[in-house]
C-alpha cells in the first residue's frame, strides 16, 4: 500500500477571538510578515519563503471567549508533499483505508498551493499540500485581500478535483 513522504511540517492554522490583536502579536513578538487575507476574517503569514507557515482565522462572534476544552483551536496542520501527483496518491490512499476526507482535492487561492484534508482519529484536519507559492527577494510579493465569498479564494479548479462534497461553508458560497 503506498505511503506518503512529507518533506517537513508546513503551516499551521489557528482559530483566534480577536485576528488584529494576534496579528499585531505574530509580527511584533514572533516577527512574521503577512502574506495575504481573506477578507478581515482570516491572514496569512511567514516565516520563511513559504508564502505562509501560520494562518490566523476569526473565530464567529458568537464563539468568542467560549472556548470548549473539548474543542480544538486549530483548523488544521500541513505537510507538504513533492507535487500534486503525490497528492492524488495519498486521496488513493485514503480513500482505500476509509479514512475521513474533509476536503479536496484542490488549489487554494491565497498560497497558491495544492491541497487534500482529511480526519486522523481523533478528528483534527490534517492536510498534505504542494507547489507553495515561494516569496523570495527575486520574486518578491505584494499582500492582497482576497474575497470570502469567491469560490476561487477557497479553490481555484472550483471544486472540479474533490472527492467528498465539499464542507457547508463552501456550499454556502455556492448558494449566493
């Protein structure tokens, strides 16, 4: 049975109740530039090259401060993968072992990058992702405000590669 090979850990994603307060906290403390956002509700920020190693989403107003101990704050964690053939390995893979697909597989606007996401057993959505946008001093990149509610913001290929029916609130997109 074919087994992944991550290259490294990628990028985490974390649910946060105030996202300009922890964005002034990761470049000022931590030192991270931002990448690009979607809409004010998430950012994308680096560390490196990556066009993003930590993503910040707002969590909904009606969740603030009511944090469940049972309830994980991170969306989701990454491993990046050699390219988008090795991905649809590891859907093959996933698919064959019955294990929970969340969504893709597809190609994220902000990044740039190649996706699939999945449940380990205890719930938490792991995602392996290639071909990341790279932000270097010779190709260098102007942050943008990408649209929540434009379908190509989540997935440019438009939902045409996933194997699952993608999650409410894409649908939700879908709908408008």
């Amino acid at each position: 049975m074919y087994k992944p090979k991550p290259m490294k850990l990628g990028h985490l994603v974390l649910k946060v109740n105030d996202i300009q307060t922890s964005v002034k906290f990761y470049q000022e403390v931590v030192g991270l530039e931002i990448s690009d956002w979607i809409d004010d509700r998430m950012v994308f920020m680096r560390s490196s090259d990556d066009h993003h190693d930590l993503a910040l989403l707002q969590v909904p107003f009606e969740q603030i401060g009511k944090q469940e101990p049972e309830q994980s704050r991170i969306e989701h964690f990454s491993y990046q993968v050699q390219s988008i053939d090795e991905i649809k390995q590891i859907t093959a893979m996933l698919i064959e072992r019955g294990i929970e697909i969340d969504r893709g597989v597809g190609r994220h606007g902000p990044g740039d990058n190649t996706f699939i996401v999945f449940k380990d057993p205890d719930g938490n959505n792991v995602e392996f992702y290639s071909d990341m946008l790279q932000i270097t001093a010779d190709k260098p990149y102007q942050p943008s405000v990408w649209q929540g509610s434009i379908l190509e913001t989540f997935d440019q290929w438009q939902l045409k590669d996933f194997v699952v029916e993608p999650p409410e609130r894409i649908t939700a997109i879908l709908k408008k």
